[in-house]
C-alpha cells in the first residue's frame, strides 16, 4: 500500500531531541489533491505517532490506521536497536547493531534550517517555527517547537538528516502529493514500565528478519 510506504519512508527521516523523560503523543492527519490518493488516506484515518524517551533510550510507535504498526527501540549507550511492524507484512522484527545502527542515528550537519520569527502556544508551551527542504524527498517540513523543555541525548527518529534545537509539538510534511501533519495531544513527562518500553528484546509471535530485510519492507 502506497500510504503505508510513504509514512514509513518519513519515520526514517526526521529526528527529535526529547526530554529527559516523556512521552509525547501525536495525532496525524493527511491529505492529498489526488483523488486515488486520497482513497487511500482514508483508509489511515486515526494514525497516530507515540514516543518516549528516557536518558539514553527511546521509543517510537507509529499506528498507521488500521494499515500497520511500526514500533522503532534505540538505545544510544549500549548502541543497539529493535524495529518491529505488525499489518500488511505480518507480524516481523529486527535487532540491529554497529555499523547498522551507526547509520540509524547518524546525523548531516550540512542541512540547512530557515528559523522564523513566529510562534503559538500548543499543550500550554510557547512554540517557535522553523522550516526544513528535504530534496531527495522534494518535501518541506514545517516545524512548531519548543525550548521549554529539557532534551536529551536520545534522538528519536532515524536516519537523522537535522535537528531542530527542541522539542516538536507540531510539524507537517509537504509532498506534491499528500501533505502529512503531526500534532501533539498528549504530552507526559514520566514513562510508565520503561524495563518493559525499552526492552530489546524481540516480542513472542513476530518473526525475526535481518536488519536489511526490514528496511527492504519499507522501500527503501
């Protein structure tokens, strides 16, 4: 499914720094001018985007409607990291480590960020706005962060291409062809059952596939 495809695409984009320790909920909602596109979209409708963050780990759960859930582990201390989708390619899963996790987390200090002079307020926070051209993707991302709150050294997302200096409370993505907004609607700053959040460990009833095997999935 072509939707499933793109927004896995974009978890391997973007990167956050996160609180000490949180967890930070984010509603998505797409759109797209194209009609078969937009059948599409449809069909994720009540997507959502769950992250925590604790020291050196992290976690990140993407629910795409009822297309498939991709859950992303990383653990910057020990170096190691847990993907794990459930939906249109069954229930599979991969550890990852060196060079392969290297590449997960690295970041390109080359790209550029255009800072703006606005802000607004979303969950009781003063947001500033900043603007990223991502043009291998011929994307733009548009962010609403802030620097409220204490960030950690756990970057979130993977395959890091920037970073903006603060937490996102809102950011949306533009293609030509579907336009994909995240906002957050429930932010907390303790993580209940970490053991359990950031456990490295693959899940009883998912098939264990190689690191390569899962970013072939993604179309990458």
């Amino acid at each position: 499914m072509k939707t499933a495809v793109l927004l896995f695409t974009f978890l391997f984009i973007l990167t956050f720094s996160f609180a000490q320790e949180l967890k930070l909920k984010y509603e998505i909602n797409m759109k797209s001018d194209d009609p078969e596109m937009q059948m599409q979209l449809q069909m994720s409708e009540g997507s959502t985007l769950t992250i925590y963050s604790k020291d050196a780990s992290s976690r990140v759960e993407m629910n795409m409607g009822g297309l498939m859930k991709t859950t992303t582990v990383l653990d910057l201390d020990k170096k190691k990291g847990l993907i794990i989708m459930d939906g249109m390619f069954g229930k599979q899963a991969a550890t990852f480590a060196g060079g392969d996790f290297d590449k997960h987390t690295e970041q390109d200090d080359d790209v550029e960020i255009e800072f703006l002079n606005e802000t607004k307020e979303i969950l009781g926070y003063l947001c500033k706005k900043a603007i990223v051209s991502v043009e291998e993707e011929d994307a733009e991302v548009i962010f609403w962060y802030t620097e409220e709150l204490d960030y950690s050294k756990a970057y979130l997302v993977d395959n890091s291409k920037y970073k903006i200096p603060g937490v996102a409370l809102e950011y949306s993505i533009e293609q030509p062809e579907v336009t994909m907004k995240f906002t957050a609607v429930l932010l907390e700053k303790s993580v209940k059952n970490p053991k359990e959040i950031f456990s490295l460990e693959i899940p009883k009833g998912y098939t264990e596939k190689s690191f390569f095997e899962i970013s072939n999935m993604s179309g990458q």
